[in-house]
C-alpha cells in the first residue's frame, strides 16, 4: 500500500510502498476513500503529542470502503463502506458500557498511538464498537471531516454544553472545528458569533451563517462579544487550544454560562493562567472535550440527512497524498479558510 509517513518531526512526509495490512481479531482493513489533514495532525507532525513515537502514518478523519475482515467482527462485511470517531474504544471496559467511549482506557488513536489514514488503506480495531455505515448521500470528501472537526464541535455543543435554540454561541476559533460548530450551532438554533484574527476566515463565517463577526486583532473580543450579546454568551468554544483565546471566551460569557475547551493545549499553552475570578463570581461552567463516542453519530447523520445542515462549504481544499505536507505546515501560520481533505492517494 502507499503511505505518507512522518520519519521526523517537522520534516516533510515520506511517500513509501508498504506491506498491504491484514485484520487481526476484531479488526477491519479499509480501503481509504477520503481523509482530512486536521490542526491535531499538525500537533503530531510538530512533535507537540507525547503519544507519537516514529515512524508513524499520521491521518485521523476518514472514510473508506471494508476490504478485508477480521475474525470476530460481526457487523461488517467487505464492500461495506463507513465512518470511525477518531477515538477508537474498546468496546468492552466499563466506560464504554456505560457510554463514554471517549474516556476508554484501551482506546487506540489512528495517526498517534497506531498508523492512520494518510494512506491508501488503515487498519481499524475494535471494529464493531465504532464504525458507522456511511450513507450514501454523503460525499466522502465530506464524511472524512465527520471523523474528527464536525463530531468533535456536535459533542461539544449537544453532550456537553447542552446548547439550546436562541442561546447566544461565541466560537472563538475559525478554523476547520470552529466553522463546523458555527454551521452546527446554526443548525440547533443558536444565534453565534465567530471570533478570529483574520478577516478571511471571519468573511467566510459570514458567508455560512454567522450573525456577528469579531476581529480579535482589532478590539477586546471578550468586551465586544458581552456587548453585542447584551451581557454575554451563553455559551462559549475555545478551538485554538492556547491562553488568549481561553481567556477570552471564559472571559466572555454571562453568569451561569458555559464554556467548553475544544481546542488541544500543548507545549507553552500546556499550563495557562486563568481568570478564576470571572469563573467564581460569574458562576461558569468550564469543561472539556474530545471526541464524540460512536453512539452519537445517528443523531448527527439524522440532521444532515433531515437537509438542517450542509457541511459542503467546510471543505474548501481536495489534495493528493504527496500534498500532505504543504498542509502539515501552512498550520505553522494562520492557515487558509475551510478543511483540506485528501481523496487522490495515487499522486
């Protein structure tokens, strides 16, 4: 099979022919259809996640067809095709039976703890815990972001900050998982504001449906979110994973709001400094996220499949496997609207 493979940190990806995989017990073999290239991939490609020892395949959010099934696996068969969460459970410990999969101890991470989906195929475990059919009516350039950015943004709007219709939603973050918790907060109701530092992202939040834009670069985004909002959000998403915007969206909701840590802190935004004292007299609620248990995708494929929500515009990039790399490190600065996702891993 052909694979791009980080070697070394930072460095660019390998293109290399290796082995076709066989499925262990409870194991699927997919053949990839689509895979997106996510700001978490940048983390591995960095060096910034403990978990990734070299070399490994990086590539979380995807898509593909069954070719080859493991004994054991009861649900699927090949020519099958589906979707993963990129948390991969065990189907079978105690947080998994009582749902939060996403918390399981034996969980395997395609892209960090197990090679991923910047390959023509990937192996998948625990297959019957957490593959969903793919429907026919969505593109798998489409699906792909399903694995990751779009499951991660709905279990943080619906399992943890229990979003509800007219609520004012601050995302703060325009990129791949914060457009899609615009275009989902949208969906559910909500009146949202996106927050950037860059005006082509902040157009093209206004191009999906935002209701109010703030250039973080130009004013106090905190001040301005509690002003347009007539006191605050209800609910705030931090997607970038560092101080300032943490603050910030702490630091813009109203009392008795809610705030959920999307984004992933690492390296010098691993410890942050916090303002407590907007959390104690505002009486907020801060949580954290990551991932969606599989369980969950129903509800999420119900809403598309309904027409309440187009992710189409998400996707702005289709790439090549040998492209991989130019997306790995345009994170490295502000990158460009929308999600890059790759669907030719001939060239």
């Amino acid at each position: 099979m052909r694979a791009a493979r980080l070697i070394g940190f930072r460095q660019p990806l390998e293109l290399v022919t290796l082995p076709d995989p066989s499925p262990a017990p409870g194991e699927v073999v997919l053949r990839v259809l689509a895979c997106g290239v996510c700001r978490s991939d940048w983390h591995a490609w960095s060096g910034a996640d403990p978990d990734v020892k070299l070399p490994m395949t990086p590539g979380h959010e995807y898509c593909g067809e069954v070719v080859a099934v493991g004994a054991g696996v009861n649900r699927w068969r090949a020519g099958d095709r589906v979707i993963a969460p990129f948390i991969l459970a065990c189907g079978c410990c105690s947080d998994c039976a009582a749902g939060d999969q996403t918390i399981c101890a034996n969980q395997a991470l395609p892209g960090f703890t197990q090679d991923g989906a910047f390959a023509d195929h990937i192996v998948v475990p625990f297959a019957d815990a957490n593959l969903t059919a793919l429907p026919d009516t969505l593109a798998p350039e489409i699906a792909a972001a399903l694995g990751c950015r779009v499951t991660t943004a709905w279990q943080a709007l619906t399992g943890r900050a229990r979003l509800q219709g007219g609520e004012w939603l601050a995302v703060f973050g325009g990129g791949g998982v914060g457009i899609s918790a615009l275009i989902l907060g949208r969906a559910l109701g909500a009146r949202v504001i996106v927050v950037d530092i860059q005006q082509d992202k902040l157009d093209y939040a206004m191009r999906l449906g935002a209701d109010v834009v703030v250039n973080a670069a130009t004013c106090d985004a905190a001040e301005a979110v509690r002003e347009l909002t007539g006191g605050g959000a209800h609910v705030a998403l931090e997607a970038l994973g560092i101080e300032v915007t943490t603050v910030a969206a702490m630091k813009s909701l109203r009392k008795f709001g809610r705030m959920v840590q999307i984004g992933m802190p690492t390296g010098d935004h691993a410890q942050m400094t916090l303002p407590m004292d907007a959390l104690y007299s505002g009486q907020l609620t801060l949580q954290g996220t990551r991932g969606m248990p599989s369980w969950r995708y129903p509800s999420l494929l119900n809403l598309i499949a309904g027409g309440q929500v187009d992710l189409a515009p998400l996707v702005t990039r289709t790439i090549s496997l040998s492209q991989a790399s130019d997306e790995l490190a345009a994170f490295d600065r502000p990158a460009p609207p929308g999600v890059a996702v790759i669907t030719d891993f001939a060239s």
